[in-house]
C-alpha cells in the first residue's frame, strides 16, 4: 500500500508540475531548462503538440512556410573525421567528387529560367580550398543568378577556410559578404556536449567556435540557421543544454531564422548499429524545441531527412516550416539512408501538403519574407 500511495503521489506532482509549465507557456513566459526536462521525462505527446502549437500561432498564425531552393554540393572531400557522417569521403576514394568553378557555374546557368529564389551551398571542409576560393564561387553564382540569396557555408567550413587563407573569421566574413553572401546555414552544431563530440566528431570546430562564428556572422550583419542532431547517444539534458546555449545568443544577437533538429540516420556510417529514433522522438524533440525556443521564431522540418509523411505530422507540433522544393540537388541525407532518396517536391505538392494539415501555405524568401500566400 506504501508502494502504491508513493507511486500515486509521484504522479501527482508530476501532473501538478506540468500543469505549472502550461500556465507558463500560455502567458507566454518563458520555461527553464529544469521545466524542459519534465516536458522530455513526462508529458503526453498530445499534450506537448497542444502546447508546441500554441507558441507556433503566437508567432506564425496559420502560416506554413516553403521556398524554391536548390542546393550545390562542391566536394565530398573533407578533412574532418565524424563518424556519424555518410557524406564525407577521402580525395582517393572512388566516390569521392570535386566540382570546379566551371562545374559550379554550369549547375547554377540550369536555374536560370527556373523560379527559384535561394542556393544553399554546403560541403566538405576540402583540404585545399580557402576563403578566396568559395568567395570566387559566390562571386561566378551571382553572376549567373544575381537575384538568388546565396545561403552557403557552416560554420565549420568558414572556420577552416579562414584559417586555410590566415586570416581571421571576422576577415573571411567580409571577404565572402563582398562576394555576396548573404546568410549562413546552421550545420556543423551536432551536439554540443563536448564529451559527445569527441565520440562522434572528434576534430570538428568545438562547440564554442560554432556559436562565435554564428555570433561574429550576426554581428556583422549576416543571418543565419542552427541545428540540432539528436538520436545519437545523447541523452535529454544534452539537448537541452544545445537549445539552451542557442537561446542565450539569440537573446545576446537576435540573428537565427530558424531552429532546425536534424534526426540521425545510420546508413552508410560508423554507427549504423545505433537504432534511429522513434517517429513518438521525433514529434516530441520537435515541440520541446517549440516551446523552449521561445526567442527564435521559426521551426523546421527538413523533409529530405524526415520524410514527407513525418514532416508533414511535425506541422501539429509547433513546425511552422518546410524548407523549399529541392530540386533533387542535394546527397548528404539520402547517403545516408533517408527514406527520401530522391529529394525533389513541387510547389503543387508542398502546398497540398500543408492545406491537408489545416494550415495557409506560404512561399518565403530565404528570409521569411512572404512573397506568395496559397488562401
């Protein structure tokens, strides 16, 4: 009987405390990384998507969100070693690629009379390639596509092409801004455990150079992205702590977009034994990031990673956007095992996608700025 009145005292508190988070969320105040953990160890899915879907209303109504993008991959040759990676291959290997400048200009001239309005440009950390490098690269892309927003490099490839070329991040920024860059994605965070990091990315930029890269970008003027991995060893007080260090500087710069939690997928990688998370961890993780992330005002759901079908299911739990169309032009998830093998989606169904969820589709620039709504 001891047992029993314990047990249904513990579940009491637990409903007392829950009930304490929601007052908290619908006044709009802002949770603590302790209340996070009792949202991760103890609430009802259905419960947390209510939740996370208030907060997305407070700041995009009915709005979901999708741009026409496509992305350019220049090298999968990369110095770094992360063992969760499928992407990334040594120069002497058969698969590996280097796509050069005339490679670059030919893929962005095949968009020219497409309607596309951003090129995400990411890749490996090449061992040969600096910061005047990808700067000529932005400069050719611009000149083919002038009116496209270049969103191109993470903070791990701006870390080392800086310090390929000597010269400072501060430096490298202004030389690609002057190219005409003009924002960041937000790969290359992982985990910031630093513990975890050197299980899984062990010669990575650390943890604190990815969020003063991102902090210098804000500071001089440059938007960018931030991410999450998650399902890969870590443990709930890990990602908290990654979301928590993001709302800090976003309290101190105000420069995130978007916060987007990127699932870990096992093909092709050193940890292919590791059982990926569940569909039930993937929509919690996702209206968790929602309601903790109260300073960020958008919520991602990368389809080629998810999934349409799961991505599509994350708009009742705070998403409030879908990345762009894609155009089948990029490799790093379906090398790993995505269920999306053939990344591509029209416009005719993203926008079905997100009418059949109840939601307004509208199509954004890289900026959120609405450009079409789809009443």
């Amino acid at each position: 009987m001891k047992d029993e009145a314990g047990h249904l005292l513990m579940h009491k508190n637990v409903a007392v405390g829950l009930r304490k988070i929601a007052r908290k969320v619908m006044a709009g105040d802002r949770i603590t990384a302790d209340d996070a953990m009792k949202l991760y160890s103890g609430a009802d899915l259905g419960w947390l998507g209510m939740l996370a879907s208030v907060v997305r209303r407070r700041f995009n109504g009915e709005y979901v969100y999708f741009n026409r993008n496509f992305h350019i991959e220049p090298t999968n040759i990369c110095t770094n070693t992360c063992r969760f990676c499928s992407f990334r291959r040594r120069k002497e290997q058969n698969d590996a690629w280097e796509l050069n400048m005339e490679d670059v200009k030919t893929i962005a001239a095949s968009y020219r009379n497409k309607n596309v309005t951003e090129v995400h440009i990411v890749g490996g950390v090449h061992p040969d390639r600096d910061v005047h490098y990808y700067a000529d690269m932005v400069r050719e892309v611009k000149k083919v596509l002038p009116h496209v927003h270049v969103k191109a490099f993470t903070a791990v490839e701006i870390d080392c092409m800086a310090k390929k070329a000597g010269v400072t991040v501060e430096e490298g920024f202004r030389i690609l801004r002057v190219a005409g860059l003009d924002s960041m994605p937000g790969g290359g965070a992982e985990i910031f455990d630093e513990a975890l990091r050197a299980k899984i990315c062990p010669d990575k930029t650390s943890s604190d150079m990815w969020l003063t890269i991102h902090e210098k970008a804000h500071q001089t003027g440059i938007p960018t992205n931030c991410t999450m991995l998650y399902g890969l060893f870590e443990e709930y007080e890990h990602r908290i702590d990654h979301m928590n260090r993001l709302r800090e500087l976003q309290d101190r710069t105000g420069g995130f977009n978007v916060f987007i939690p990127l699932k870990f997928r096992h093909g092709n990688n050193a940890f292919s034994h590791v059982k990926e998370s569940s569909l039930i961890e993937d929509l919690k993780t996702f209206a968790i990031a929602r309601i903790f992330l109260d300073n960020i005002p958008h919520l991602k759901a990368y389809w080629p990673m998810l999934g349409k079908e799961t991505a599509q299911l994350s708009l009742a739990f705070g998403v409030d956007d879908l990345d762009g169309t894609i155009d089948d032009s990029t490799k790093i998830y379906s090398m790993a095992g995505s269920d999306e093998q053939n990344p591509i989606a029209t416009t005719d169904e993203l926008v079905e996608l997100i009418r059949e969820s109840g939601f307004v589709p509208v199509e954004r620039d890289t900026l959120f700025r609405i450009l079409k709504k789809y009443d």
